[in-house]
C-alpha cells in the first residue's frame, strides 16, 4: 500500500490520482500517523454490446441488391418450406 500525506494531497494530487488509477489503495497520513486511506472505485459493469446487425447483413450478402423477381422467389421458397 502507497502512503501519502495531506501535503501530497494539496501538492501532488496528479501523482497519488495516479497511483489510485492503476488500483493501488493509498494511506493517507496527518502529523505521521495514518489518518484515511483512498481506494480505487468499485469497477463499473461493462457495456452491454449490441450486435451490429448491418455488419452481419453486409458480412453474409456483401453490397448485393435483389430484384423483385429474387426476393419474391425466396418468399415463395419460404412458403413452400412451412407448408411440409
């Protein structure tokens, strides 16, 4: 554990900030004796990440454009598919 005075506090925040940032707890000390201690925060839930749904639909069929006469054929497969 770091330890810092409440000079270091006024004067060189920057350095023990820092030190918090890489995870290091730090004790703080008044007239020599340990007075508080600063912790790093609890760690923040990530993200949730959204699949990009565009990428995979330029992923699969790339720049292609169908016709009508295309997508009307696949709708008619999938038809045919449910039916038996």
């Amino acid at each position: 554990m770091k330890t810092a005075t409440v000079r270091d506090l006024r004067n060189r925040f920057a350095r023990v900030a820092a030190w918090i940032d890489e995870g290091e707890p730090v004790e703080i000390t008044k007239f020599g004796k340990p007075f508080a201690r600063l912790v790093p925060a609890a760690p923040e839930k990530p993200k949730l990440v959204k699949p990009d749904f565009m990428a995979q639909l330029k992923e699969v069929w790339g720049d292609r454009i169908f016709s009508t006469k295309e997508i009307e054929a696949m709708r008619e497969a999938e038809r045919e598919g449910e039916e038996g």
